[in-house]
C-alpha cells in the first residue's frame, strides 16, 4: 500500500471516529434546546374536564415550538388504574421523555411514579390530582399544577346564594327552606372534599336556609348523576328546589334527569356545577343551569407548558411565582347568567 493510500484510509478513519463522537455525544448535548418530549398521563380518557385541559396543554406546548426547539408530545391515560398508569410512566421515561405531566389515577399513591423518575432525573408536574404534601417534598423537581378547591367551594355557594336572594320562588313550596340535593365527584379527591363543605357552609352563612334531601356520589360522571337524580325524583318528585353539584358533568347530568322526567320546568330546582365547561356554559345561557365556577384549564395548561420547558432548559422557576417552590395555584372564577358570554368560546 501507498503512503498516500495509507494517510488517506487512516484520515478516513480518524473521520469515522470524529463523527461517531460528536453524534454520540450530540445525542445529549444537542438535545438541550433541541427535541423536547413531553409525557402527560391522564387518570382516565373519560374525563371531559381533563381530556379539554389535555388538548390545551397540548396546543400551548406546540407553540412554544421555535426555530431552536421541536416539541414532541405525548398523551396515554392510566385506564383508572394506579399499577396501569405507574406501568405507562416507567414506558415514557424508557421511550426518552423529558418531562412528565402526571394526572395521577390515585392521588395518595405516587410512590412508584416519583422514584422511576427520580432514578432517571425527570421532573414530574403533578396536575389536577393532588399529591398529599409529603409526597411532594420527597424530591425537588416535584411540582404541582391546579387550584385551591375550597375557593371554588366557597365562590359555588356565593352565586348560589346570591340567586336565591333575587329569585325568591326557588322555595317553591315557600317553608322558608330550600330542599337540596349534593350531588359528590369522587369519594376521596380533594375537589369533591372541600367543595361540598365549603358550598353549603357558605350558602348557610350566607343566610340561606337549607334542608339536605340527599347527598350522592357520582364520580364526576354525566350519566351516573343522571342515574342517582332519577332516582331521586321517582323518590322525591318536584321537592327538590336546589342541586349543588361538584362539578359541571354531573350538573348537565341532574338537568338531563329532569329534561326526561316529565316534570315541567318550571317545577325544576336550581342547579350549579363548577368548571365551566362549554356544555354547562351553554345550559346557563339557556336556563337549565344557573351558574358555575369556571376552573381556568387555559391558565393551568398554559402554567404547565411553560413549566416544562424552564424545567428542561434549566431556566430559573422564578417568573412562575410557585408557593414553596412547588405550588401553582390558579384563581376559580364566578359564572352566571349575565358572564356567561366572556367565557364561552375561549
Ligand atoms: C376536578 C374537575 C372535575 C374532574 C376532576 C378530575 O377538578 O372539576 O370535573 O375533572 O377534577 O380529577
Ligand atoms: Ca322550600
């Protein structure tokens, strides 16, 4: 062989190997400002609140798109069930996501999501289902999006009792009382704890007398309460003059029941759900609902998206005024009949 063929297999060599090198390492390196992957897990796919607030997170993320950084996003839900969900985390991080977006099935059982990502260094933004306090101190790059429930509690039984104020014939049959029915969202969420509280100790406090007919879980579901309130109007018939609802889903559920009761609606109770989802948004324009509390899925979403992309660059957190570091709370708004307009269709 040549000296000249030599030098030149041995440059090409010596090539080979540089350009092995850089992609080897690129592959870290370049990532930063490059490809971000973002995993969100949901707790089921059949939540209409969470699936709204999914999409928004989905579209914020896309753009924070840039010329610099591609955002890849993916959505898988945890069936309802921890093991599944804790199955689909380990998945993610395996596949090479970034950061975790966690809706956790069980909000008391984070343990095994928070050591997979701790042992591969992913951050988790917990969103919606609240990680008990101590849980989120294991590990400092664990966060938590959402809303303080009892505000939303306390605004629900506001304009509930500020209604019954100026519409004195919801005591329809005029004792004095208004006789009301609950209808719960999930036995052991922190929503459904402390708006049921909090809405009736403020409709009491608000001068309202109340008398409980029942109080039903319906898991945050639409044809549950549908279920439970025909039940309850084949039990009570027109008595009812209040729902309070835990949230929107079961409110429009309670006011189907009633749509297919028979009953005139002139004889329907008031009804008040939280969330401000388009439906419900709709029935307080057509006067089947009479208010709600809008819990801010653009705000959350947009929080989250931002978060997850500062948690990746290394940027510093403090632009996102986070409560002990960790905690991001969005403000609930009052809707009624005369806001209903500045919420529709945002
Ligand atoms: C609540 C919301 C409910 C339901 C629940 C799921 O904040 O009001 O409609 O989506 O979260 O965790
Ligand atoms: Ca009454």
């Amino acid at each position: 062989m040549s000296d000249r063929k030599r030098n030149r297999i041995i440059a090409l060599i010596l090539a080979v190997i540089c350009v092995t090198a850089l992609v080897g390492c690129g592959g870290s390196d370049s990532k930063i400002d490059k490809t971000i992957r973002v995993g969100v897990v949901t707790y089921t796919q059949d939540d209409p609140f969470i699936n709204a607030m999914t999409d928004k997170l989905k579209s914020q993320l896309k753009t924070m798109e840039n010329s610099n950084m591609k955002v890849i996003v993916s959505v898988r839900n945890g069936d309802n069930d921890q093991r599944e969900q804790d199955e689909i985390v380990a998945e993610m991080i395996d596949a090479g996501c970034d950061v975790l977006c966690v809706n956790l099935v069980d909000r008391t059982a984070p343990a095994n999501i928070i050591k997979v990502a701790r042992q591969n260094d992913i951050p988790i933004i917990f969103f919606n289902r609240e990680p008990v306090h101590e849980d989120l101190e294991q590990w400092d790059k664990l966060y938590y999006v959402g809303c303080d429930a009892k505000e939303s509690g306390d605004m629900q039984g506001e304009i509930a009792a500020e209604y019954i104020k100026n519409h004195p014939e919801v005591d329809r049959n005029e004792d004095g009382k208004i006789q009301y029915v609950l209808l719960e969202g999930e036995a052991g969420h922190q929503d459904a704890i402390s708006r049921t509280d909090c809405s009736v100790k403020t409709l009491i406090e608000n001068g309202v007398q109340l008398e409980k007919l029942s109080y039903q879980f319906a898991d945050w579901n639409r044809g549950q309460a549908e279920n439970r309130m025909t039940q309850l109007i084949s039990q009570y018939g027109d008595e009812v003059e209040l729902v309070i609802s835990n949230n929107d889903e079961m409110a429009l559920g309670a006011a189907e029941a009633y749509r297919n009761s028979g009953i005139s609606e002139d004889k329907w109770p008031a009804i008040f759900g939280i969330d401000g989802l388009d439906d419900a948004l709709q029935a307080i324009k057509e006067g089947t609902m009479q208010g709600t509390v809008y819990n801010d899925k653009e705000d959350q979403a947009g929080e989250m998206a931002r978060l997850a992309v500062d948690l990746f660059k290394g940027n510093s957190l403090s632009s996102h005024r986070l409560q002990d570091e960790k905690y991001y709370v969005s403000p609930y708004q009052k809707v009624d009949v005369d806001s209903v307009d500045d919420f529709l269709h945002r």
